[in-house]
C-alpha cells in the first residue's frame, strides 16, 4: 500500500508542482506587467510626489 502511494505521488507530484510553480510565475509575471503599465500611467505624478515628500523632509530634518 505505501509502496502504491509513493508511485502515485511520484507520478502526480512533478507535473503538479510544474504547473503550480508555472501558475505563480505567469502571476507575478502579470503583477509586474500590471504594476508597469500602472506605474508609466501615474509616471508623473508618482515622480512629483516623490520630490514633494524629499523636498518636505529635507526641509523638515536639515
């Protein structure tokens, strides 16, 4: 019986864990490629924000 169990993980585990860890990847693959097209949408303003907020803690701390 353990023995049929181990021949069964080791025939699903491989194709399993593939298809798990390909999942992942094409999901993060997509948070960047979303948080890319996000970031050059809100480009400006993000970079406006940025010196706003060094400019106001340069001011505030030197």
């Amino acid at each position: 019986m353990a023995q049929f169990l181990q021949n069964v993980l080791a025939l699903y585990y491989e194709p399993v864990v593939t298809i798990f860890v390909g999942l992942l990847l094409h999901r993060a693959l997509q948070a960047i490629l979303n948080f890319k097209t996000w970031y050059t949408g809100h480009y400006s303003g993000i970079t406006i924000t940025l010196r706003t907020l060094r400019t106001g803690t340069s001011t505030i701390f030197f």
